[in-house]
C-alpha cells in the first residue's frame, strides 16, 4: 500500500530537478508555427500597388460577418491597385473574426494575410473595428509580380480571350 | 429497470419551498470548477448525502446548430470545433462526414488516414484533460501539470498541421483544409515515441495508489442494464462492461483496417471509468502509430477530393484559367448543392457516440442539423448514479463522467 505512494512520490520529486516546461509570458513569447492564425494583413504587390482589388471574396466567405469591403474604380492615371477597383473602405471587426482563415483561402490575389500577431486586445467596441490602414503594410514592403491578367485591366485594353485549361 | 426520468430543478426546489421537509436544497453551480463548465446542479441533502440533483443545462446555449442553417455546408464547418471545444476535429470528422455521405464523394485513402491519426491525437488530448482535471477535483495537483505538459504538444501538432490550437476547422467537406507540412510527421514520431512512458507515468501516481483507490473504486456505480437504458456511450458505457464502439461496429475512415482493441471495464464505477479512458489512450497510441507508418510509406499525395465541383481549385490555376476562376468565386460565394435526402453518421468521438443528423433540401445550406451529443446523453445518468452518494463523490462522478458544456448545451 505505503510503496504505491511512494512511487507517485519518485515520480514527482525527479520532476523537482528538471527545467520547468513553462514559458514566463509575457517576458519571454512562445514561438508560433509557421500556419498560425493571428492579426491579418493586407498585402501589396512588389511595386507598392494593393493586392486587394475589392472584390469582397472574403466578406462572402468569412463565417461569422466580420468583414466589410466598399470597392471603388480607379483612378487610372493613379492607381490604388492593379486591375478596375480597389477597397475604399476595407474594416474587419476583431470581436466578430474567429481567425479560422477562410478569407484568406478566399482571396483570390492573395492579399488578406493571417499573420503570427496574437496579443489583440482594445478597450471598447468601437476600437475593436481595425480600418485598413492599421491593416495595410507598408509600401516597402509588398512583394510578388502583378499577375498578366491584371495588368491587362488597368491599361484599359480590351481583355485577352479567356484561356480555360481542362 | 429504473425509471428514465430526469428530475427538473423545480422538482426539487417547490417542495423544499413549502417548508415541511428535512432535507436542504443547495445550488451547485453555475459557476463552480467541479462542474467543469457552467453546469448548475439543485442538490437535495440529507446532510453531506445526495437525496436528488437535477441537473439544470442550458447555460452554455449558443445556437449553433440553428446558425449552421444559415452557413453553406463548408462555412459551418467552423461551428462545429465549438461544440464539443476539447475535440474539435472529432466534431469536424463527424460533420464532414455526413454531407459527404449526402454528397457521395470519394475521399482518398491518405485524406482518411490523416483524419484517423489526428482524431486519435484528439482523443488522447481530451482524455488528459479529463485525466487531469479529474485527479485535480480530487486534489491530485501533479497529475493535472503531467498531463497538460502532454496535452500541450497534441496542441502544438494541431497549430502546427492547422494553424490554430483549438479550433482548428481542418477537416473540410471533400478533404482537408491544407497539405501536411514537411515537418509534420517527425513531430507526430517525436510525440508517440515517448507518450507510452508519460501514460506509465500517470499510472505510477494514480492506479494503485491507496488514496485514488479510497475514492474512486465503487463510487458511482452503474449496472450495465441502466447504462444501456440510459443512452450512455463512450468509456462511460464500456466501463459497466458493455462492448460498444463505433470504430469497430460501424467502421468509418478506414478504422477496420487498423488493428486496436477496446478496452472493456466491469463495474462501471468511477474506477473503471479511469481504467477505461487510460487504456483507451494506449489504443489510441496504437491506432496513431499505424497511421503515422502508413504516411510515412505513402509519401505526398492528395489532401483533398478530385472532384472540383465540392472543393475550390488549387489558387495558382484561377490566374490563368477562367474554369477555375469562376469554380473558385462560385465555391466561396453560393457554396456547393447537396443532394436532397438525410443522412446520419455516428463515430467515436472521446466522449461516447456523436452523431450528425443532417437534412438536406437541395440548397447551398444544410436545412437542418443535429447534433447526438454523447456529453448531454452522458449527464441524464447523473441524478441515478448520484443518488445516495457523498457531495465530495459527486464531484469526483462530473469529472469521471467528463461532460463538455459547450456540447451539452450546443
């Protein structure tokens, strides 16, 4: 009887010896993998042009509503993004996301990103709105070529035949 | 045979009221951490002994299987993690499951295989949740740490194969969400290689030890007869030593071809109970590992079904092709159509039996869904095995039982 207990008790006492598996947050941050689902971004091309080109996949696919795009066309001498339209307002709703990635699946350019940023947090309702330009990343920092389709929109020349691989 | 009958918590607080009883009613919950969750129980005692307790569910009540009526079948995928939340892929498995049944699409073996292994990682991490969480409701503080420590790299393959610890939504209607990740199966080696000996361990501190023995060996005990007349499911059910369980009685995923046993109790007390879902995890264990093989000889392959009409096209073809242009704005926006009929699929999920009742009227979105929910089923045995017992072994019988609110109360 008294050595069963004593067995637990090995157990835990060679336990006393070994590093502790727990991380001291906030000073030191577990490292996350590299699919992690956190704060998204929204992407530009090489060039500093926007991916998103306002076609509101990702509002239609996002399970819970959380994200609102109003399009716009483009100013052609100026152009926001590649293509006829960009997002002139571009808000997701951070209390709403339930980060389970579907707009970026959804998003045809590319543009929405659920990047490794985890600690969201805000004092009321309304900051919980993130705007596109807390999304937006820096100029300097987009990357990636313009897809030929694209480019092809924004010069205004008539679109090439539909190429339809079978 | 006893009666069926769950007592409402009116039941017992209307005659407590008229004041010409000995008993004390006391309210157990909803806020109370051995109810793991917000679980309110009306207690009736006779001192420290149970006369009645009626469980008083509902707490936890969000509707999800009335807004997955208003999602298309992929997008409510993402509901169903937060139901049972310590099994979220079991729940993902049993939903995809049943539009796929509906659908008739053929799902490739590798796509199987990866379900089977990582189910069974998440049996294993709800098993040391409820192993831990048990033991600490006995003020068995280590086991609970051990355990954790365990559960926590079951939750770092998920974010790792997923992208999110507990509410991975990786199962997809017609396949996976993504590709396994190169380093996926070393990491899954790492953790079966060396869960064996975190098992023994658990063993060590709990199994002969005099004081988990004192408490648990012939607490709470349920006759098989009840058991079965009850609906209960899962180790609650094998524990009283009934042999059922849907991995072996109505295969899915391939599980016939896997070589496991199921571990049977014999007096359905809260022992047994531990017995069972210990050896479970060793199953577990076992299953995982021919999986992992069975990757691991298989190589890359596809994640998903063939058939483009269910699942959007690779991203890099809509660019050049309009087909997969069009497939993949048509999939996102309307959804795929499911044939019109019903279909029900059970499978073994941690707790017992989950089921998925799934109507469908020809739509883009399912017409009605229900959930079994083995942990609702599991808690209207509760008041039967509870009655005569000590508060304290009340306790212990919640966490043996190893109800999820979330679940309960969908």
């Amino acid at each position: 009887m008294l050595g069963e207990l004593f067995k637990g008790l090995r157990t835990t006492l060679r336990y006393m010896f070994e590093q502790p598996v727990t991380v001291q947050y906030p000073e030191v941050k577990r490292p996350v993998r590299e699919r992690f689902r956190g704060k998204h971004e929204l992407k530009r091309f090489a060039n500093g042009l926007e991916r998103c080109i306002g076609c509101s996949l990702c509002s239609a696919a996002c399970p819970s509503d959380a994200i609102l795009v109003v399009p716009a066309e483009n100013d052609p001498e100026n152009p926001t993004s590649p293509g006829e339209r960009y997002a002139a307002t571009y808000e997701i709703n951070m209390l709403r996301c339930i980060f389970c990635g579907y707009c970026e699946d959804a998003c045809p350019t590319n543009a929405i990103v659920l990047e490794h940023q985890y600690e969201l947090s805000f004092y009321d309702r309304h900051t919980s709105i993130y705007t596109k330009d807390m999304l937006l990343v820096p100029p300097d920092q987009g990357h990636g070529e313009i897809p030929p389709i694209l480019e092809q929109l924004g010069n205004k020349r008539p679109s090439p035949p539909a190429q339809i691989d079978l | 045979m006893t009666t069926l009958t769950v007592p409402s918590p009116r039941e017992i607080t209307e005659p407590a009221r008229s004041g010409n009883k000995e008993t004390m009613v006391l309210n157990m919950g909803p806020h109370h951490p051995s109810t793991h969750g917000v679980l309110r129980l009306v207690l009736e005692l006779d001192g420290e002994v149970v006369v009645n307790v009626a469980p008083d569910v509902g707490y936890l009540h969000t509707g999800i299987e009335k807004t997955m009526e208003s999602k298309t079948y992929q997008k409510a995928v993402v509901l169903t993690d937060r139901t049972d939340y310590l099994a979220p892929l079991s729940n993902n498995l049993s939903y995809v499951l049943a539009v796929e049944k509906l659908l008739d699409c053929e799902i490739p073996v590798r796509v199987q295989t990866i379900r089977v292994l990582l189910t069974e990682l998440t049996r294993i991490g709800s098993h040391l949740v409820w192993l831990g969480t048990h033991a600490l409701d006995l003020a068995a503080m280590s086991v609970f740490l051990y355990a954790f420590r365990e559960r926590e790299e079951i939750l770092d393959i998920f974010e790792l194969v997923s992208g999110a610890r507990m509410m991975t939504s990786y199962f997809r209607v017609g396949g996976l969400a993504y590709d396994l990740t190169d380093d996926f199966l070393p990491t899954v080696k790492h953790f079966l290689d060396h869960m064996s000996d975190h098992i023994d361990e658990y063993e060590d501190l709990l199994t002969r030890n005099p004081l988990w023995l004192e408490r648990s060996v012939d607490v709470a005990p349920i006759s098989a007869e009840d058991a079965i007349a009850y609906g209960l499911s899962g180790a609650n059910l094998r524990a009283c030593g009934v042999n059922l369980d849907m991995r072996k009685l109505i295969p899915y995923s391939g599980y016939e071809t896997y070589d496991f046993d199921v571990p049977i109790g014999k007096n359905g007390d809260n022992y047994d109970r531990y017995l069972v879902r210990i050896a479970e995890m060793r199953q577990s264990l076992r299953i995982a590992q021919q999986a992992h093989q069975r990757l691991v000889d298989m190589g890359p392959g596809p994640y998903v079904t063939a058939d483009r009409k269910i699942v959007p096209p690779p991203k890099h073809e809509i660019t050049h092709s309009m087909e997969s242009l069009i497939h993949h704005f048509k999939l996102w926006t309307e959804g795929f159509k499911v044939p019109r009929g019903d279909a029900y699929v059970g499978i073994e999920s941690p707790r017992g039996i989950l089921g998925t009742y799934l109507v469908s009227d020809g739509g883009p979105k399912p017409y009605r869904v229900h959930f079994r929910a083995p942990s609702f089923i599991n808690l209207q045995a509760l008041p039967h095995m509870a009655r005569g017992r000590l508060v304290a072994d009340l306790v212990a019988l919640i966490a043996s039982l190893d109800p999820v609110l979330g679940e309960v109360d969908r």
